[in-house]
C-alpha cells in the first residue's frame, strides 16, 4: 500500500466511522424491519459500518454480503443516491454500487477481512456475519465459525460453516491485527492474497 494509498485509506476509515445514518434510510430499513428495536438498528448500522470498514481498507477485494439485514440497509443508503455518491466519493474515491459477490470463496475473503477488523480469534463470529442471527432478521443468514469437522463438514440445516467454506480450512491462515485501527495492510497470507 503507497503513503497515498494509506492516506486516503485512513481518511475514509474516519467517515465510516463517524458516518450519521440520514433520517429518511433510517426511516425506510425500519419500515422494512418493524420488529427491530432502536438498539437493534443500532446495531445493523455498527455491522454495516464494519462491512464499509472493509471496502475501505481493501477496495478491491471481492467482498460478500453476508447479511441480510445490513444488505438491506446498504440498498436503503443508495436510494438517496446524492447522499450516497457524496459518501462513497469521501470513503472510497469512487461509486461502490450495491450488488455485492455472492461467491462462496468471497464470503471466505470477507469473513477474515472482518475478523481482522474485530481483532477476534478464528473461533469468534464478527459482527457482520452474526448480526442477522443475533436479531432474528427474518430469512436472515446463520453461520458457525467452526462446525466441528475436521476434514469433513458437519452440515447443519439453515447454518453455512465458514471453516469449510473455500479458502478457510486452514484457521492458521488468520492472524489478528493488533493496530486495529490503522489500515489493514495487504497479506498474502490472509483473504486468498493480495490485491
């Protein structure tokens, strides 16, 4: 990553984070979700936060979508499509439409990449792959970080197993970074390479 690159990087970071979700998207996602309370918005807005975190400091990996319910928020962001170009120009220097990779080796890159962002274990769910579960997001996804299977996956109705996903069979691939909140700096060693 150049000195531009990382600046850039780090600039984009800060809007993610302190990016105000407007009125009129928090409107619609609620309309949409009725059963959510405000601590439940809350924390799709902190998950889809997390999901740009990764876009920001990688914005050319293959990112997944792997909720539902931040899927759903990110469409309601575009729909005011001034306030959304504004946003993606200030985070990453250009328009990210919302049709995410649906890719299972894709979710593989996406799942280390957030773990990263979390800096959690390769046993811990980070948020973005928890929140549709952790809310009971109706048709929402449900993941296990490890099934259990060693060599084989224990295939568990309504569950995907991101151990047995393409790419994520060997957790040593994982380390955690422990300057969180610097830009992720590209290793070829985590998320399939890089880019």
């Amino acid at each position: 990553m150049t000195r531009a690159e990382r600046a850039r990087s780090l600039k984009g970071l800060a809007v993610v984070d302190g990016y105000r979700f407007p009125a009129g998207v928090r409107h619609r996602f609620t309309a949409e979700h009725g059963d959510l309370d405000t601590a439940g918005v809350a924390l799709v807005e902190d998950a889809t936060r997390q999901w740009f975190r990764l876009a920001v400091r990688r914005p050319r990996a293959r990112l997944s979508m792997p909720s539902v319910a931040v899927g759903d928020l990110w469409h309601e962001m575009t729909l005011d499509t001034r306030g959304y170009a504004e946003f993606c120009e200030a985070t990453l220097g250009y328009f990210l439409p919302c049709a995410p990779e649906q890719a299972r080796t894709h979710l593989a890159e996406t799942f280390h990449l957030a773990q990263r962002d979390e800096s959690c274990g390769p046993e811990t769910l980070p948020l973005l792959f928890r929140v549709d579960q952790q809310l009971k997001i109706k048709n929402g996804h449900h993941y296990l970080a490890d099934c259990g299977g060693r060599g084989v996956c224990h295939e568990l109705p309504g569950a995907i197993c991101l151990r047995h996903v393409a790419g994520t069979e060997n957790p040593k691939r994982w380390r955690p970074n422990p300057r969180r909140d610097s830009p992720v700096v590209d290793d070829p060693t985590i998320g399939g390479g890089g880019n």
